[in-house]
C-alpha cells in the first residue's frame, strides 16, 4: 500500500504540474494518472488501497465540503435560494429528459433503461465543480453577484436527488415499483441533512467556546481533528438511518461546516478554513487519482459514437434547464454561460455507480457502465478546462472571501 500512495502522490503531483504547465487544469493530470496506474492499465495499484478507494475518496470529498461550508456565508445563500433550489433539480431532470428519449433510438435499449442511463449521467460532480466554486471565492471572481455560492449550493443538493432517482429506478429495473415515499425522501433527506448538520454545527461552536472559557486553550489543528471526525460520523449517519430515515450525509457535512463559520469568533473559522485548505493539497490527489483508477477503458471503445451523440444531447439539454433556472435573476448572459459550463463535469457519482446495474445483473448492465466513464472522460477535463478558461472572460471580480 506504501508504494501505491508513493505512486498516487508523486506521479499525480507530476502530472497535474505538466497540465498547469500546459495551461491545462490540475485534475487532468490526476485522472490520467489513475487511469494509467490503474487496474485497467498498468495496475501498479496495491489491492488493498483499491478496496478501500470509495472510501477514500469520500473522505477527500468530505474535506472539500468542510472547507466549502466554512467559505459560505448565510446571507449569501439566502440570496441565492430560488435559483441555488431549482439547480439542485431542474437541469439533471432535463438531461434525465433528453436520455429517456433519445437513448432507445441511439442504444436500442428499453425506454426503462434508458432512464436508468439517465439517471446515471444526470449527476454533476461535487468533487470537480466544489474545489473550483472554492477558489473562484478566495479569488473574489463572480462574488459580486454570488455565483460561486450560486453553484455550490446547487451542486451539492444536486447529487442527492439524482441518486434517489437511480435508486428508484434500479429497484423498478428489478421488477419492483417505484412507491410515493421513494420521492418523497429527496426533499426529506435534504431537510434532515441541513436540519442535523445546522445543529452539530452550533453544537461544535458552544463546546469551542466552552473549552476556551475555562482556560483550554483547543488548538486549531485539534479542532479541526474534532471537526473532521464529527463529519465522518454524519456520513456514516446516512448509512445507519438508511431505510428509516432519508439523510444526506453529504449535505449535513456542508451545513455543519457552514453553521460553524457562522456561530464561532471570526478568527476559529477563518483559521480552521486555512486548516482544511491545506488538508485539501493532499485529498485532492488522492481523490482524482482514484476516480480515474475507477474508469475502466475498455468499455470507453464499445460505446461508440452513438454515445458520445447521446452524452452530448444530454448537456445540451442540461444546459437550456441551467439558463432557466437563472431567469429573473440579475446575471448577465456571460454569467448564465458560466453557469452553464460549470454545470458540465460528471466524475464521482458516475464512477460511484456507473458499475451497479452491471453488478445486479440487469441486461443494460455494460451499456450503462460505457456510457458513464465516457461521460467521465468527455466531460470532467472538458468541465474542468471550461471553468478555468472562462472565468476570467465571462465573470467579473469582486470581493474575495
């Protein structure tokens, strides 16, 4: 395993430095390093870190999200709430939309399965679109009109309701039906998420001054330790509470994060922010190196031009549902192409579940699997590379934060 985390770190590091070299954004050199090193290549990755890479990779995402909430203001996201609410849902539902319909012309597969396809596709990657709302922030680029938080916000909420449609559609996949409660758990799992997070958060703040009125001075780096233990737990909430209650962990990790920045002194969340923002330097190569060691090439060439048609109509409609979802809002129609841009990059959740219908043995199975790490490769250095390039054109610069 040793040698393995040697290789991810070093070679992912080398990489991504050739890519910035090369005006090329970072994580493109990480995902060509996993997918090099991988499996599916040359394999010099230990067995054992590829077991645990799910979950690895959840606690590189975590990171991000703690830092991500300790970077949000509420009363930003109290501005942004309708348009944040309606891309949580409304553009993954158009690119649902355009797969269901056009997927059994151009895959010959069932109308059912072309919505599982779509359900698979329909997510945005957190672990792409989150670190780069974060640095657009620090940067202070599109914070004058809130776009960064904009996004993010969007983004976060996005994933749970795309899973929750997966999930429903594997089961009706399988022979079973969906039920009222399977969609009723999307805006129940988000309510409890912010709901549980918003109160570990203020939690967390009272034990932080408590600590330091009776004389005990807790270290930054401590409390960050605290922090980043209390958020593994939220997510393993969302395991614990599966079937009984809809929690995304996720969410509450961002909410908790959030509500922390908000009921602690400024300088506690200010230097916890710094804390996670140096955590991140080693989480990110960890995450993107083992997303791309999740991509399994060989499917990429018997997807064929029918799929990349098929992944590209899906974002073409993806995009028309990220413009109306800005409508009535002050931004520019440079602002809402960034926006639409943004939306683009798929990785994570793809990676997360591209493979399952493959593994329950549903005859889509290998089609679904294709279609998602083409959409990986296609869309997460196509995403990535937008954002970077466009930034600076299509946003203006404000206060940074």
């Amino acid at each position: 395993m040793l040698t393995s985390l040697a290789l991810i770190f070093l070679v992912g590091l080398a990489l991504a430095a050739i890519c910035q070299r090369l005006h090329l954004p970072r994580i493109i050199g990480m995902l060509i390093t996993g997918v090099v090193l991988g499996p599916y290549a040359l394999a010099l990755l230990d067995g054992s870190i590829l077991a645990v890479s799910a979950d690895l990779r959840q606690m590189a995402l975590i990171v991000i999200l703690i830092k991500a909430g300790l970077s949000l203001d509420l009363k930003d996201l109290k501005e942004v709430g309708r348009p944040a609410l309606l891309l949580s849902f409304l553009p993954a539902l158009f690119e649902i939309g355009a797969v269901t319909l056009f997927a059994p012309q151009l895959l010959g597969v069932t109308r059912l399965e072309a919505a599982l396809i779509g359900a698979v596709l329909g997510a945005v990657s957190p672990a792409v679109v989150v670190p780069k709302m974060v640095q657009l922030m620090e940067e202070g680029l599109g914070t004058d009109k809130r776009i960064p938080q904009l996004i993010l916000a969007g983004a976060s909420l996005d994933d749970v309701f795309v899973i929750v449609l997966f999930t429903t559609f594997v089961g009706m996949a399988q022979g079973g039906s969906a039920s009222v409660w399977d969609f009723a758990g999307i805006p129940l799992s988000i309510l409890t998420g912010v709901a549980l997070g918003a109160a570990v958060g203020w939690a967390l703040a009272r034990f932080f001054e408590a600590a330091f009125a009776r004389g005990r001075l807790v270290r930054g780096s401590l409390k960050a330790i605290v922090v980043l233990g209390v958020s593994f737990l939220l997510v393993a909430a969302e395991g614990w509470l599966a079937g009984a209650l809809p929690l995304s962990g996720l969410l509450a990790v961002m909410a908790m994060a959030c509500a922390l920045q908000r009921e602690s002194a400024p300088p506690v969340g200010r230097r916890l922010s710094e804390k996670f923002g140096k955590l991140w330097l080693a989480a990110e190569v960890i995450l993107f190196v083992l997303v791309g060691a999740a991509v399994d090439i060989r499917y990429t060439l018997g997807a064929g031009l029918a799929a990349v048609g098929l992944i590209a109509l899906g974002l073409l409609f993806r995009s028309a549902g990220v413009f109306l979802c800005l409508l009535g809002t002050p931004l520019g129609r440079k602002e809402r192409l960034f926006c639409a841009i943004a939306y683009l990059p798929k990785a994570t959740v793809q990676a997360a579940i591209g493979s399952v219908p493959l593994a329950l043995g549903l005859p889509c199975g290998n089609t679904v699997l294709s279609v998602a790490v083409l959409s990986i490769l296609l869309t997460a250095p196509l995403g990535a590379l937008g954002i970077d390039a466009s930034c600076h054109t299509l946003l203006h610069r404000g206060k940074a934060l």
